[in-house]
C-alpha cells in the first residue's frame, strides 16, 4: 500500500486532522503547538504513515495566514480540502501580466494523492529572466497554489517505510498562477492572521511533528515488546525473555530514554510559547531548542526502535507482528532532513556563540 487507505482518509476527513493548524477562521483547530504535536504521536502509535502525512499537510495549511480570506476558503474551505507540497530544486516562476508562470518539479510530495491543491515553492524572476531578490540580496522566493489536476503526477513512491504516505513526484510546464494563489512564507508583511501559532513558521512544526512520529512509533514498538517479553520463552530455553537481565536493562533504559526525549521536546516548545506569548515572535533562542530537542528525538526513537528489534528475536522479522513495519518506518524517519546530524553542529555552533546558518532552524 503506498497511499492512505480509503477508510483511514474518511476517518480522518471527519475528525479534521488534516486541519489542526489551519486558522479558525477557515475551520480550522489552530492548536497551540504542543497539543498539536501530542495528536501527531498518538496517530502514529497507530500508524506512521497517516501521522506524517497528517503532520505534513497541517504544516502547509499554515500557508493559510498569508493569503486573502477569499483564497484561504477556496484551498481549505471543503471537509476533503488538502493541500501538500514537496522540493523543487532548479524550478522558476517568471513574472506574467497579473501573476507566474511556473515550471518545474517536486519531490517528496508526502500526501500528494488525496490532496486537492499543491504548492511549489520556487526563486521567482523578471519576464526577462532577471532573478527578483530581496533588499539582502538573497531570492524571493514564492509559494504557488494550484489544483492537483493541473500537475502531472510521477508515482516514484516504492521505498523502504512511511509507504502509505504516497510522496510522489509531481511537475508542472509554463502554468499560470495568478497573484492572489501566491505567497511568501513566513514573511511578516503579508501574514494576515494574528494569532500566535503564526509567529511560528511551518519548519518549526514539521520539526515537532516529524520528531512526535519517531516518537509514537518507538513507543509502540516498546510497548509491543513488553508485552511479549511478559510470555516469551528463548528458543532452547524455558526462561521466560522478562527475566533475562539483558531485556530488563533494554526495557528500562529505553523506557528512560523515550521519556526524557519527549519530555525535551515539549519543554522546548512550551518555552517558544511562553516566549511569543511574552514578545509575539518567536527568537532565535527558541528556535535553537526546538531542532535540538527534534533531531535528539528522532535520533532517540530509532535507537529505541533498534534495541527492540533485536530482542524480539525471530519473532521481530514476521510481517504479522508489528516489529518490522514500525523499524521500516523509523528509519524512513530517521532519513528525512531534519534528522540530520549536523543540526547538532549547527547547536553546538551556537552554544559556543558563534552564528549558525539559521535554514533548518
């Protein structure tokens, strides 16, 4: 199964959580973070897939705060109404009278075939192919919004986990968006939303939320290994695997360890709130926390993960139990871009009082 199943979407459709970070004002739940990213580990103690394409589409509904009510309505205004989005290194969008005309392609679509709109985010450029940049010098970049129908789809998702999340390929040619489907993210002059979940930016959610998968996964998959080392016996032997020392010292220290990569987390995101409540932005201090707590527990989740499977023995390798599908998934996880290592060197970094390149924070 590479795409969420029919039954799972309209259980999902009717609970809304597509739409936990999409604003009141257009039906959304507009959850404070931390409530956000605790609903993201319960679905994916169920299932990874649904948690992260749940995850990634509230991300992009958050793009909702820089556009024009009537727009807002149109991408979000139906129960069935998602937007996704990938990566599109070498795409252009090039000024046209009253809007872009866009091409390129983008990878890594996580959600991109139940989603109604998809976004491309690209450098934008002058009719004449002069590169439009800010007063820094750097690009302007612009999100596009545009009806799935209009792109054409590569279905390249045949990977190793998080198959049911259908991150797909997609491309668009010389298409026209107009000005009012368009925004530039996070950028303070067009946010029109008040609220402070938008002093936030998407990267710090994905962050969290991406981080809340690992760590439902892991949690599932410790407790599915309690649960069998209570009635296991070793192959050759009639000792039960819960009086193995060995386990014990695993379940223990595994236990410790997801709690206080939780426990980070929701601290360093409690803290950011605390902070824009107190100075309505969010600072550079706060985004350090944030990916550090993200990646360490991503990092922590798939250890968790690996230490389990391997007790579990034989048992871990048939499809029936749940062992081999969440250590897939979790190191699918542990893959993506925010799990990177050199985040911590980006920390460190700053710990030291340097300046740390501020594009994963």
């Amino acid at each position: 199964m590479t795409e969420l199943p029919p039954d799972v979407l309209d259980a999902m459709f009717d609970a809304g959580m597509f739409k936990l970070l999409l604003p009141r004002a257009y039906g959304g739940a507009e959850l404070k973070p931390t409530d956000f990213i605790q609903c993201v580990e319960a679905i994916a103690q169920g299932d990874a897939s649904a948690a992260w394409c749940m995850n990634q589409a509230s991300g992009c509904s958050m793009s909702a705060a820089y556009v024009a009510p009537a727009v807002a309505r149109e991408v979000w205004g139906g129960k069935r109404d998602v937007l996704a989005w990938g990566q599109g290194p070498g795409a252009k969008a090039i000024r046209a009278d009253g809007g872009w005309r866009v091409t390129g392609t983008w990878t890594f679509g996580s959600g991109s075939r139940h989603a109604t709109w998809l976004g491309a985010m690209c450098p934008s450029f002058e009719a004449d192919g002069t590169p439009i940049v800010h007063a820094d010098g750097k690009p302007w970049e612009r999100t596009m919004l545009f009806r799935r129908e209009k792109a054409e789809i590569d279905g390249v998702w045949d990977v190793l986990g998080l198959r049911g999340t259908g991150s797909d390929a997609y491309t668009i040619k010389d298409l026209f968006v107009d000005d009012a489907h368009t925004l530039t993210r996070e950028y303070d002059p067009e946010r029109r939303e008040r609220g402070l979940l938008y002093r936030f930016q998407a990267m710090q959610l994905y962050a969290g939320g991406f981080a809340s998968v690992g760590l439902g996964i892991s949690r599932a998959m410790l407790d599915a290994f309690i649960d069998l080392a209570k009635t296991k016996s070793q192959a050759w032997s009639s000792d039960s695997l819960r009086d193995n020392q060995a386990v014990q010292n695993i379940i223990g220290y595994s236990d410790a360890a997801w709690k206080a990569a939780r426990a980070g987390l929701h601290l360093a995101f409690e803290n950011a709130w605390e902070q824009v409540q107190a100075s309505g932005n969010l600072t550079l201090d706060s985004k350090i926390q944030i990916r550090q707590a993200s990646t360490y527990a991503i990092h922590v989740s798939r250890d968790v993960c690996h230490h389990v499977f391997h007790e579990a023995g034989s048992t871990a390798i048939f499809n029936k139990y749940p062992f081999e599908r969440r250590l897939r998934d979790v190191n699918s996880v542990s893959q993506q871009t925010q799990v990177r290592r050199t985040h911590f060197e980006t920390i460190g970094l700053y710990l030291l009082g340097g300046e740390p390149n501020t594009r994963w924070l």
